[in-house]
C-alpha cells in the first residue's frame, strides 16, 4: 500500500528529577549536598531512508514516543538520559505542522535527520543549590517536559525525471521498457494510482530515476481525477518528459492534450513550466500517428519531439540519450 500522507504524534521524554541526598559517610562531618541530577529526557529523530518508499509504517505508529529520563541518585550519580527514538521516513518527505501548516524541514537527502521533538531537560540536584548561607539545601528540579507535537508528513517523490501524460498515453510500458521498474499495464485509464518509480542505468557509476506518476486529466488543478496526486509529486522532479499519444485514439488528439497538459501544470504551479522539458511521441506504430506528428511540430516548433513506439521498443535509443543529457544537467545544476 502506498502511503504518502499521514498525521502523526511525536513526544519526547521528560527530564528525569534532581535528587536531594546528603553526604554521610565516617570521617566525613557535615559532608554537605551530594545529590545528582536526572538524565534528559529522549528525543524524538525523523531520520530519511533512500531504500522506504512509503509512509505506510505510521498508519499503524500514530503515537511515536521516547523514554524519560532517569532521577538523579545519592553519591552524586547522575541519572542516565532516556534513549532517543529514531524512525526512518523516505527520502522526498516533508515534515509540517498540522496547526496553520508551517513547513519544518525537507528531508531531501538520504541520511539527513530532524529532531522532531526535543526531550526536556533533567532536573538539577541539590548540590546546585548549595550557598555559604544555604549548606544544607533540601530542594531539587523537577525535570523538564519533553516538546509534544502533531505533525503531518508528506513524501513528494524525488526523480530526476517526471513523466507526464493523459492516462494510457503509454508511460507505463516506456518506463518498463527502458528500467526494471514494473508498473501496470493495462488498456483502461487510471493504471498508474501512485508514482512508481523506475532507474535507468547508463553505465557502472550512472543512473537516472524516472517517475511515472499517475495520468493527468482536464481539471486537476482542481484535484479532479488524481490531479493533487500527480502535481503533488511532480514538483520534485528537475525534467519533465511529456509522453504524448500521437496517435490520439487513447484520449485526445495530440496538440489538444499537450495544451491542456501545460494549463493543468500552469494552473497549479505556473514555475513547474519553466523546467527543462522535452516531448516524446508515442505509439507512433498505430496508425494516424506520422500525421498527427508533422502537424504537431508545426503547432510547437520549439518542443524538443522525440519519435517512439514504447510497446515495439522503436525509437528508444535516441531517447535514452535524451536522458543522458539530462542526467548530466542534473549533476550540474
């Protein structure tokens, strides 16, 4: 099940006590304070993992929790600190206040970690409170509360190339035919309900990571079809790959749907538009497709057009340069 929102509740431990004790040992008169102070308390840590996908672990983990610390003891021995709890979410995820939406932190690299609520502080013992008119002080600190929150985490998933599309314009089997990814494919829209995400290896040290995101339709701005579910996620990617079916017997002919493509995406984010972007033209094996291709190029001289038919493999070398290109713009940039 993918899962790429989710309310949760962090709590961080609360500091353990300050302790009051007194030294009492022979040969040691008025041996004075000797109380330790209490550990802090654990923190809660967000911690993001390239290897998870989903936020799937927390529907059933709403409350994640750390351990208080401990109370300081006699003989100045400090309470031990409560141990942090530290959860793993995916790479891309955003982390939010629910109340009024204030972004906290963008996990967006693997490793990265955020300290989502901070334990409080343990209690000093009595020896702080020790004065030349105060040698026998009987009071300690309480310990701290630990920060308890509700936050929202939201994963956007993080490719270097988003394709985008009408539902069965052939995304899927283009990113099945050029990674090892493993997408639906089928002949009735709506395949594709969650970004999946494909890599396409260019040699030993090189790859580039496509999403297939789930088809677009008229009006998703206005989160029409899975409009939010696809916009949402296609704001991570750095280059948009439009794959188009030119033969425009799946939903539309191909210079109304690129046109209605690029008013969804400017209607919901207008800077979406101003990223590196090139057209693929699909199915072109069917027929109507040459056809509808020179009058496309005609229509949008400017769009970089790349001629394929993803099911016959036809077309696929000179697109998987494209990809090297912009694998090396990334890596620039």
């Amino acid at each position: 099940m993918f899962i790429d929102r989710v309310t949760i509740e962090v709590k961080a431990g609360k500091g353990g006590n300050g302790c009051v004790a007194f030294r009492r040992e022979k040969y040691v008169p008025r041996g004075g304070p000797y109380g330790g102070d209490g550990g802090d308390g654990g923190d809660v840590i967000l911690l993001a993992d390239s290897n998870l996908a989903t936020l799937i672990d927390f529907k059933f983990r709403p409350l994640v929790e750390a351990r208080e610390g401990v109370r300081g003891k006699g003989g100045l021995k400090d309470g031990e600190d409560g141990k942090d709890v530290c959860v793993k979410v995916p790479v891309g995820t955003l982390v939010k206040e629910v109340e009024g939406g204030t972004l906290l932190c963008d996990l967006v690299q693997d490793g990265m970690t955020f300290t989502a609520a901070k334990g409080g502080r343990g209690g000093r013992g009595n020896t702080h409170f020790a004065t030349s008119t105060h040698q026998t002080p009987r009071e300690a600190e309480e310990g701290g509360l630990g920060e308890h929150r509700k936050l929202l985490l939201e994963l956007r998933v993080v490719a270097h190339v988003g394709l985008v599309g009408f539902p069965n314009a052939g995304k899927s089997t283009l990113l099945n035919k050029i990674s090892k990814a493993k997408s639906k494919v089928a002949d009735y829209p709506f395949t594709t309900l969650n970004p999946v995400l494909g890599v396409l290896k260019l040699d030993e040290l090189s790859q580039v990571v496509i999403a297939d995101m789930p088809g677009l339709v008229e009006g998703a701005h206005q989160n029409v079809g899975l409009g939010h579910e696809f916009l949402r996620h296609i704001t991570r990617t750095r280059f948009l790959l439009f794959v188009l079916d030119m033969s425009g017997y799946a939903y539309q002919e191909p210079i109304k749907a690129f046109s209605t493509l690029l008013k969804e995406i400017e209607l919901y984010d207008a800077d979406l538009l101003k990223r590196s972007r090139s057209m693929v033209a699909n199915k072109m094996d069917l027929e109507g497709a040459p056809e509808n291709l020179k009058k496309f190029k005609k229509k949008f001289p400017k769009e970089k057009v790349i001629a394929i038919s993803a099911l016959k493999g036809e077309g696929l070398g000179e697109l998987i340069s494209e990809l090297a290109r912009v694998k090396t713009l990334c890596a620039q940039s």
